[in-house]
C-alpha cells in the first residue's frame, strides 16, 4: 500500500469525523395531548418558550417535534385551556411526553352597578391599540406548514338509480388530503410574497397543493377581515373602528398566562344578518393586543359557497415587544341539495408558522408584483422528506388516505386502467342525440368532439331554420403548448346555403400567454355589431313567438391572424390581420311562424326596417388592428405556471384600426380607441365596476355601415349582457362613424342594503344599480339607470331600467340578465 494512499484514507477518515462531530444530534419528542377526561385536544400549539420552534397536534391530539441537544421548556397551549409548561432535557434519544390540560381557570368579571358591561373599556383600548399592532413589524419573514383536509359527511350511494362510486373510490370520507410547505415574506404596508417549496396531495403525484397561506392571511387588526369564499364585501372585525355599532361584548373573566392577565371576552352580533363574527376574543392586560381568538361567522352571514365557518387563531410573544401568529385554523362546513340528495361535508386549513425572523433586511427589488410562487420541484419530495419536515403528524385514518389513494393512483395510471377509463368514455350514449359526442385519446392527450345539429337548431329569418354542427380537435402537452382546431358547418333550410369557418389555435408560450390564432370562413353569418349583441336563442324566441326579428346580418366570407402576447408585465398586446369579403343579405322568410295580427318581420336592413333590399353593395376589405391593455402593477404568480391576479389599479385599452377597401379606388379608414376599465372593492358597501370608452374616427368615416362603431343595445326581456352594454338602447339607432364617448358603472352592494330588509335578509339575493351614457354625433347625451337584484338562484339578474334623451324619458323596463353561452 502506498503512503500515498494511505494519507488519502486518513484524511478523508479525519473529516468524516469532523464533519459528523459537528453535526447537531437531534431527537424526537413526542406524545398526545388530552383533556381533562383524556379527550385528544386537536391542533393544540406545542412550542419551545421564547421561540416560534414547535408544532402542532394532528386530530388525534398526537403531536411530534424534532429537538437538538440542550435543555428546553415546552409549552403546551389550546385556547379555553390552561398554559401548560415542562421542562425537558434532549440527550441524542427520543423523548416520549404525554400532556393533560386543564380547563382555563376564569375569574370571573365582579358584579358592578354600571351602564355597561366591564368588557367595553377593554375593547375601546384594544382599538386605540390595534394600528399600532398591526403596524409593529415593518417586516418579517416565517415558514408555513399548512395541512388541508376536506371530508364528505354526507353522500348518496346512488343517482338516477346508479351507484355514484365504487366501493373502494366511496365518496364519503376524506376526499381531499393535502400538505404543504411555504416561506411568507411581508413587508408594511401590505406587500406580500409566499414561496411554496413542497407539496404532497393524496392520490396525486403531477399536481401541487391549494394551500396558498397568503391568501388565508388573516389580521384581526383590520376594520374589515375576509375570509377566502367570503360575502363580496368582508366581514367587519371585532376591533374595527365601527365595532360598536356591530357588536355587544361581554366579559366572560380572565386568567393568567405567564406574567400577563388575559381577558376572556364574548363577541355578540347586535344583528345576525349584519357582516359580522361572533365567539370569542382574548386580549392581553395592559397592553390591549390580541391573545388568540375563536369566532364564528353562521349561516346567516350569507358565505358565498358554504352554509358557515369557524376560525381561530394563536399569538406568541417572539421578543419582549412583539406577538405574531402561532397558528390559525379555518374550518368550513357546506351542504347541498341536488335533486333530492344531499350532499355535505366540512373542510380545515390549518397553518402553523415557525422560524419566525424580524427585519430581515430584503432587497430593495425583493418584492415585486410576483405574489406567489409554487417551486416546480415542490411535488417531487419523497416519503423521507415528508417524515422529516412535516410539522404536524398524520393520523391513522390520514395514513390510510395516503396508502389507498397512493395505490389508487399507480392503478389508475397503468396502461389497462388508462385503457379502460378510455373505452368507457368513449362509449356512445343515447344523449349524444343532443350533447353530442367526444372521443378521448388519453396516451396521446387528445379529443375530438362533435357537437349535436338538433342542439343549436335555431331560426332567423334570413336563414329560416338552420341547423349547426361543431368539430374540436384538442391537444394538450405537459408544457402547456396547448393546440385546438375548430370548425363549424351550417346550413339554412330557407336559403339553401352552406356555411362554414374553421380556425386553428396555438398557445405557444405559456408564461407570456402568447398564442397564434388562424381564421377562415366563408359564407358566415355576421351581425353588423361585431360584438353580437343579440343571442341567438334569444332571437329565434322572439320570432318564433313574438313576431319580433331584432338580429341584422349580412354574410362575410373571410381570412383572418391574430397574435396575442404580454410583452411584460400587465401589458398585452394583440396584432389582428383580417382580409374579407362582405355582402348583404335579405330576408328568406316573408311569412310569420306566429301570426300577430298587425305585425310583420323588419326587413334585415338596420336602420330601415321597412327597405326590403340590399342594404350595402358587396366589397372587400384588408383591416388591420393593433390593440394594447395594460394593467397597471398586475399581480401575478407561478402556481407552477404564471397566473394573473389582476390589480387595484384600472386597466388602461388603447386600439388602432386601419381598413382598406379593395376596390372601386376607396381609400378606407383609421380609427383610435382608448379606454379605462377597473373593479374596485369599497368594503361593506361591495364592489365598483366602471368603464369608459372614447373612440374617433381620424381621417373620414367609413364608407359601410358595417364598419361603423356600434353600441351593444338591448329590446328584449331577456338578455345575456351585463357590463359594457345599454339595457334599452336600440340596436343601431347611434352607430356612428365620427367619435364617441361611452360610460358604464354598476355598484352591486352584495346585500349591504337586503340585510336590513325582513324576509329579504334571509335570502342571499343582491342588489345592483348602475348608470350607463352614451354621447356621439348621432345622439348629445343618452343614458339609463338601473335597480335589479342578483343571485337569483345563483346566476339570474332582474333589473328596472329607464332610459333618458337629456332630461326626457324615452322609455322604461324589466329586463331578466340570464348568462346564456352565444351559439
């Protein structure tokens, strides 16, 4: 053996045990915490005092907690029981620690002669205190354990008389199994970044976790606090400046945690159907911060989504001065009935924050508009990874739910399974008669559908009766680079006429959501309002029944590219390209489906119901358009891929068209458009949507009406338009070919106003008003108000409209908003 050799071993040897001496020896603790009766106490906060070290007890109240050598003093805290303290010593062995608590022993508040309960003064302190709370930390940082469990309580065995499961897939139970790790950096006033680093969900190896704890990021410190799946217009807190108008408080007692006194204090809605909490709020003595907390908010507060939810929420002091959150709990329960079954369950999203760090000195560009991040690796991590980072243990039943839906998902991944699920699918069903039919290609992540004839038979009286049909080519690829190929075929059975457009699309840049769209067609039917503002459905009821032809269109055979991409941040920008032919079109149908006496079909002329003919000359026409959105400061994340998340700030739109018709030595047109769009939250009062638009054509107008800008009119009953479109206006009456000026706002108040109203404020009904104008050369100042509810069972809207010339009254109306898909 070389000395050579030799010298190599020893050294490694020496290093080996160097780096191994200085590795910190760590151990488990671990055991159950209990009650009184020996009871397991979930989600109990187990930490090491004086630190943010710890975690927290799974549903069995077992908890487990990896330590270094040293000795350490334990905390064992689970609000309405008593603080409980060991000490420990860790010697490179598992420790074994089992806990009972006590419950909190309350003083009880002395009997005073007084006008008000003994809890007012506190709260008034703990308001004039709160902003100085919530503004303590200028910044900080922590990591996040977040563990998400959704169950089904309640389920049929079976729907229209078939089993809805198998039995090893049952639907009761848990469902959905979830755990997550993420690092949440703040900085004040409100900026906000969360990294997720790992994600485990049961039964799914390609996907990532839903626990995203910046957005369950609660401060009760707020005036408002809401909650995810809230009302529209938040919940008012127990220390808002406005509490008092809310709330009655009641001073159940205190008790002493450590060397401070805690006041235990009842939290009372004066009106159950206001925005407001109810349970309870503890609050240090002295220094009037929060404690902890434990509150309601019932059915009566009308959560979009869920009948009520539960939340609660743990403080510790990480220094001398400061407090920050522990852990927090959301719990939400949730039925539906479908059909005379009920469906029911509950779900928590319990987070336990750690490694707190105070100041710690990011960047000046650390924070950006990127708000949340989802690393790819996240969902990679293995089962050693998960034993030693996860936070909070799994139960029996959890580990249960890991191994089954584990074993489920290689099955359902094997080639005989994916092979099966395809035949199934594919297999032809009597309702393809009217839902037509979709052949899955599952190796190949792809389908093909065909859309029924009989579902969009349809009449117009250009056409007559037609029928369409609808193939969609789709192919999806793991890196999103999604392709689909459309194309539709109708025919008229009154004018005899094939028609038909196919177009292929490619989103070939996911993150910058850049895509390439190709378009041709030829023969198609068009309104001469390219944004349609008649449905069709709407259309064929009202000439069937009512006599009443609204939709004018006139044909355009065509060739059209488009490209749309972000060019950065909050800016898109869209290059349209569209060669076309156009020609009018007349009415095929003379005589009424349905004979009203007095009342014929409007001929297809827009502005001259009574001109039977032509109401342009055929032409071509080369447009071209450039349009740009930007949305100032748009947040966005990766989840893994890039999400937009809007902005508080309003979207700025600009457009430029330039046509050019193809004969007869006609020059064309150019046009500009700008306009401001936005959506703003005005807390209890709801949300603001408003819109304005200018538009002007620069050099000349155009030459055809088709070509004017029109104005989305309504003079149905029944209607699919909601923002950006008039609710009495004549379809046509005010096109224009010169300039504009267009404004829409709605404010849905989300029941601010029905809440105080009896029998209405039981109902999850909304109102909405709004005010709509329009100027231009062809009318000075046209508008309309209106006053509707909405959320009629979930998606209608009723609305009284009237509409005014100036000052004068032109008319007035019902109209039912109904979310119809245009056909």
């Amino acid at each position: 053996m070389s000395d050579s050799f030799l010298y190599k071993t020893l050294t490694a040897c020496f290093l080996f045990f160097f780096i191994l001496s200085n590795q910190a020896i760590t151990a488990v603790v671990s055991g159950k915490v209990t009650d009184e009766k020996g009871q397991p106490l979930p989600y109990a906060n187990v930490y090491i005092k004086g630190t943010s070290i710890g975690t927290a007890t799974n549903m069995q109240g077992e908890y487990q907690l990896k330590l270094e050598d040293g000795e350490f003093e334990m905390l064992f805290q689970y609000i309405g029981f008593k603080k409980h303290s060991e000490m420990i010593t860790i010697k490179g062995k598992a420790v074994h620690l089992n806990v009972r608590l006590i419950p909190e022993e309350i003083t009880l508040a002395e009997v005073t002669i007084s006008a008000e309960d003994p809890s007012y003064p506190i709260i008034r302190k703990a308001i004039a205190r709160k902003d100085h709370y919530r503004t303590q930390v200028e910044s900080y940082s922590c990591r996040v354990f977040t563990k998400s469990i959704f169950r089904m309580t309640d389920a049929p065995d079976k729907m229209f008389g078939q089993k809805v499961f198998d039995k090893e897939d049952s639907l009761k139970g848990i469902f959905y199994l979830s755990e997550s790790e993420s690092k949440i950096s703040f900085r004040q006033p409100s900026s906000v970044k969360e990294v997720m680093i790992s994600s485990k969900i049961s039964g799914e190896n390609k996907g990532y976790s839903i626990n995203y704890y910046s957005v369950f990021m609660l401060s009760f410190y707020n005036n408002l606090v809401s909650p995810p799946l809230n009302n529209g217009r938040g919940f008012v807190g127990p220390l808002s400046d406005n509490a008092f108008f809310y709330y009655r408080y009641k001073l159940e007692g205190s008790f002493n945690d450590g060397k401070s006194k805690v006041y235990k204090i009842r939290v009372i809605p004066k009106r159950s159907n206001d925005p407001v909490y109810s349970g309870y709020i503890y609050i240090v003595d002295n220094d009037y911060r929060i404690h902890s907390l434990d509150l309601n908010l019932p059915r009566e507060a009308k959560i979009n989504f869920i009948d009520s939810m539960k939340i609660s929420q743990q403080y510790i002091p990480i220094n001398d001065t400061c407090w920050m959150i522990l852990s927090q709990k959301i719990h939400f329960f949730f039925s539906i009935d479908f059909l005379g079954k009920k469906f029911a369950g509950n779900g928590i999203f319990h987070s336990h924050n750690a490694d707190y760090q105070l100041l710690p000195g990011f960047s000046k560009d650390y924070f950006t508009n990127e708000y949340i991040r989802i690393e790819p690796t996240a969902n990679t991590r293995d089962s050693a990874y998960w034993a030693a980072h996860r936070s909070i243990p799994l139960t029996k039943e959890e580990e249960k739910t890991y191994r089954s839906k584990d074993s489920l998902l290689i099955i359902h991944n094997s080639r005989p399974y994916l092979d099966s699920v395809q035949r199934h699918q594919n297999r032809l069903q009597w309702n393809i008669i009217w839902s037509g039919y979709t052949r899955h290609l599952n190796s190949d992540s792809l389908s093909h559908s065909y859309s029924s004839p009989i579902s969009s038979f349809q009449f117009n009286t250009v056409t007559g009766w037609n029928v369409r049909t609808r193939y969609t080519l789709n192919k999806t690829s793991a890196r999103r680079r999604d392709f689909m190929f459309t194309s539709t075929i109708e025919y008229g059975f009154s004018d005899l006429h094939p028609r038909g457009e196919a177009g292929a699309t490619f989103l070939y840049d996911p993150d910058n959501f850049a895509s390439i769209h190709l378009k041709a067609g030829f023969h198609t039917l068009r309104q001469f309002d390219p944004a349609s503002p008649i449905n069709n459905y709407i259309n064929s009821l009202y000439s069937i029944l009512a006599e009443e032809n609204f939709m004018k269109v006139y044909e355009k055979s065509f060739l059209q590219l488009i490209h749309i991409s972000d060019i950065c941040n909050g800016l898109t920008l869209s290059e349209d390209v569209d060669f076309s032919y156009s020609s009018p079109l007349i009415n095929h149908v003379s005589s009424p489906v349905t004979d009203i006496k007095g009342r014929n079909f409007s001929s297809n002329h827009p502005l001259d119901p009574e001109n039977q003919g032509f109401s342009f000359d055929s032409h071509k026409t080369l447009e071209v358009s450039i349009m740009a959105d930007y949305v100032i400061a748009q947040r966005y994340g990766f989840l893994p891929y890039k999400t937009k998340f809007g902005s508080k700030y309003p979207t700025i739109g600009l457009q430029f068209t330039s046509g050019y018709y193809l004969e007869n030595k006609k020059t064309g047109y150019n046009y500009l458009e700008i306009s401001l769009s936005h959506s703003k939250r005005l807390g209890l009062l709801g949300q603001i949507y408003y819109q304005l638009k200018g538009g002007v054509f620069l050099d000349r107008s155009p030459e055809y009406f088709i070509d004017y800008r029109h104005f989305s009119g309504n003079r149905t009953l029944i209607t699919d338009r909601y923002m950006g479109s008039f609710r009495l206006l004549d379809y046509y009456k005010y096109s224009t070919g010169k300039s504009f000026g267009d404004f829409q706002a709605e404010q849905h108040f989300n029941g601010w106003i029905f809440n105080k109203l009896p029998l209405l404020k039981k109902t999850k009904l909304h109102e909405v008003a709004g005010v709509h104008y329009l100027t231009n050369d062809r009318i000075n100042n046209y508008w309309e108000i209106n006053f509707g509810i909405e959320n009629i069972f979930s998606i209608f809207r009723v609305d009284y409209v009237k509409s005014f010339d100036g000052s004068k009254a032109i008319r007035d109306g019902i109209v039912i908003t109904i979310p119809f898909s245009q056909q």
